[in-house]
C-alpha cells in the first residue's frame, strides 16, 4: 500500500483545500486506480474516503536551460497527483511525527 502512495504535498493551495474542504493532496504512483489509491489512504490513516480525484501533470513541457555549451532542452518530471476528499468529522494528520 505505501508503494501507490508516493509522498503528500504541501502548499499554500492544498493547506487551503484541507481547511476547506477536507481536501488532501498525495503524489501516486502512475499506474495506481482510483479504487487502489482509495483503499490505500483508508488503510493506511484509518480514515473513509469519499471521492478521489486525479489528475496527470508534466511529462510533455520542455524547460529550456542556458549552459555553457549552448541550449539543452529537458523535459519536466512527469506524476500523477491525487486529491482526497475524506467524510466529514475525519482528518489526517501529517505533524504527527514532528
């Protein structure tokens, strides 16, 4: 199970959508499902998951770098990002272990 889930993210943006919305933000492996992603959060932080969104980023832009030896063009890092929407009244905490 913690092989689909890579690390959660966070920043400004997702901070807000947990306040909010009880929204959380985790890079996924890429071939991980919906279903797989669900049942990964539920068993790993003993919550219930109501609705799993998911979305591909990078993979296709390329970032263009001046060098000494003239432009070299590099593709970005390409991941699956999903956004967890957990019932009302349950929460994860990621502090825990600061």
């Amino acid at each position: 199970m913690s092989e689909i889930l890579k690390r959660p993210i966070i920043s400004e943006k997702s901070e807000y959508f947990i306040e909010n919305n009880n929204t959380y933000t985790f890079e996924v492996d890429k071939r991980a499902t919906k279903v797989d992603i669900k049942n990964a959060v539920e068993s790993l932080y003993d919550v219930k998951v109501r609705r799993v969104n998911t979305m591909n980023l990078g993979g296709g832009k390329k970032e263009m770098k001046h060098t000494n030896k003239g432009l070299i063009f590099q593709r970005t890092k390409a991941i699956k990002k999903a956004m967890i929407t957990l019932v009302d009244g349950d929460a994860i905490d990621f502090y825990s272990n600061i």
